[in-house]
C-alpha cells in the first residue's frame, strides 16, 4: 500500500537524495531555491515505511494572489501523485503544474483523468545529448570527431592546462567567464546571485569547476554537477583571448576525464537540438561541439503541464504570448 506525504525540513537529506533523480531533485538543490526566497515543497511517496519516490516542487507567484508549481527532471509521477498534486493546487491557488520529467521518449504513460497537457512553454529542450562513459578513454579519443580529437591536442600541443579548482577562486573565475559570455552573447538569464547561492549549495559533493588556463590566463571554465552516477554540463564560459587554442575543446575532454574519475556511468550534456538539426539555429553551435565528442542524442518525454484551472490556465498563456511578443519588439528597436 503506498502512501504520499508533504516531508519537513526535519526529514533525512540522504534518504531523500537516495530517492532522487538529478541534481536538480537533489535536497540541496531545494535549499538553493529556497535562500532565492522561493517555497519548496517536497513530497515522498511510500511504501509502508519505505521511501520509495520523491517530487521536489517549488512555487512561482505570477500576480493576483495566483501561483504555478514546477517539478524539473523527476521520476514520471503516477496517478496518485497527479491527483495528489491536482489537490494540492485547488487548495493553493495553483493555476496549474509543470512536470519535466528526467524520462526517455519511449516511456508510455497514460493520464486520461487529468487534464495533462504538452506545455507550451517548456524551459528544458526535449533532446540532450549523452555519452557513454564506462568506455576506455582510448575509445572515447577514437570515437570522436576528428576535427574534435584534432582541436584537444592542438590546446595540448600550445600549452592549454585543465586544473580543477572547486574552490572559492575556482568560482570566481568560473562566474567572470560566464558572464563575459553572457554579455557577448547578449544572454540575459540569472542574476550573479543566483549562480553564487546555487555553488555554495552545491559545492560540497555535486557541484565541481574546471577552468582552462593558458599560462596564468584563465580561457574558458565549467560549473558541472555528479550526482550518483551522472555526470552533467549546466554551465560554461569562454574568454575572447586566444580562441586560436581551441581551449574549450580541452576542457570537454577533461571534463570527460573527471566524470569518469568521480565514478559517472554517463555523461548528459543538458540539452541540444535535435539530429538533423539546422545549421542556422541559434543553438547550432554548442550542438556541434557536443556532438564531436561521440555523444548520442536523447529525446526525453516533453513538459508537461497539469492543468488546475483551465480558464486560468488559458489567460496566463495569453498573457504569457504577449508579454514575449512586447520583449521581442523591444530587442528588436
């Protein structure tokens, strides 16, 4: 007989993160969100007295008293927990619920006594890509790209060093570069204080830097997360100097290299376009450059919104289109 339950701040973080998914289901993950002021709520699905299933969900005030809950990468919940989460948005004004689940495409599910909808606005992409890291690092050299193997032992051969620095200085370097990159790429996303919180969370087990330096100049560094036996790239920045190094190329495979020391099984890059993609997407890019490491691409389940309040549903995309549409003119003046 199961049984699903709220969990306190008092409840057991290791028999939490046993249950968990990923990083971003991870208890420290809800103390970061926590500290940016945002409500968690934590619920454990259980058999008898074991836990057997966790949702980590946090909430988002959007006006009027109204509110939304959002549950990246879990487990698929079942139909209890849809209905558990159903209930608990009646009772809190929420106007529906957005489930991303960590779930390949070819999951099957059924859902007809929800209303259980393909979002419109997902934040993750649908693909990733992975890579398989139980391989020998001879057959992960081998099953590059050339052009890829060619670029990490160019950085080798000029002299480009990987040092792993999880460390205070680590993150400050880490942070300078990101947001160098930002501003290049006029990429307005968290705030500096989000990135500091999340990394002092973090930073003891899941969290790890890696910067490539070039003589005492740091080109190019990497926040990446380990949690049980994945490893993943959220973040990353480079440096306008000496591109002709191809300093980020030597970071992937060091990265490579510390998943593999850390334990990991595998290696999810955090999104991508699909195979086949266009050349001329925006996204191009950082999809090729993944994709010369021998990564195979994965398509995971899309989100998905649980619907508590259709009319209220329908008035926050309205509004949700409008307000895209009024950025999209002012970017564009």
């Amino acid at each position: 007989m199961r049984s699903i339950q709220s969990l306190d701040d008092t409840f057991d973080k290791k028999k939490f993160n046993n249950v968990a998914l990923h990083p971003l289901q991870a208890w420290e993950w809800g103390e970061a969100r926590k500290k940016m002021g945002i409500k968690v709520v934590r619920l454990g699905v259980f058999e008898k007295d074991t836990l057997v299933e966790v949702y980590q969900m946090t909430i988002h005030s959007v006006g009027l008293g109204y509110k939304i809950g959002y549950i990246p990468r879990s487990i698929f919940p079942s139909k209890d927990v849809l209905s558990f989460l159903s209930s608990y948005g009646q009772k809190n004004n929420l106007i529906f619920v957005k489930i991303e689940p960590y779930v390949e495409v070819d999951f099957n599910f059924q859902n007809s006594n929800f209303k259980l909808i393909k979002s419109p606005h997902p934040l993750f992409p649908p693909w990733t890509q992975m890579l398989d890291l139980t391989q020998p690092e001879d057959d992960l050299l081998k099953n590059m790209k050339q052009k890829t193997r060619y670029n990490v032992k160019l950085a080798q051969k000029k002299g480009v060093v990987v040092k792993e620095m999880s460390s205070p200085k680590g993150f400050e370097i880490f942070q300078k570069l990101y947001f160098e990159t930002c501003r290049r790429q006029k990429y307005f996303g968290h705030t500096k204080e989000y990135y500091e919180i999340v990394w002092n969370s973090l930073k003891d087990g899941i969290a790890h830097i890696l910067i490539a330096f070039y003589e005492d100049t740091p080109l190019a560094s990497y926040e990446l997360f380990k949690f049980k036996d994945v490893f993943y790239y959220p973040y990353g920045g480079t440096s306008e100097s000496h591109r002709n190094l191809m300093a980020a190329n030597l970071l992937m495979w060091e990265a490579i290299r510390l998943g593999k020391k850390l334990g990991a099984t595998k290696f999810d890059m955090w999104g991508s376009l699909a195979p086949h993609y266009d050349v001329q997407n925006p996204w191009a890019g950082f999809t090729r450059f993944k994709e010369g490491y021998g990564t195979t691409f994965t398509e995971f389940v899309p989100g998905l919104d649980l619907v508590v309040s259709s009319p209220l549903y329908s008035a926050y995309n309205i509004v949700y289109g409008l307000r895209n549409f009024y950025l999209g003119l002012r970017q564009a003046v």
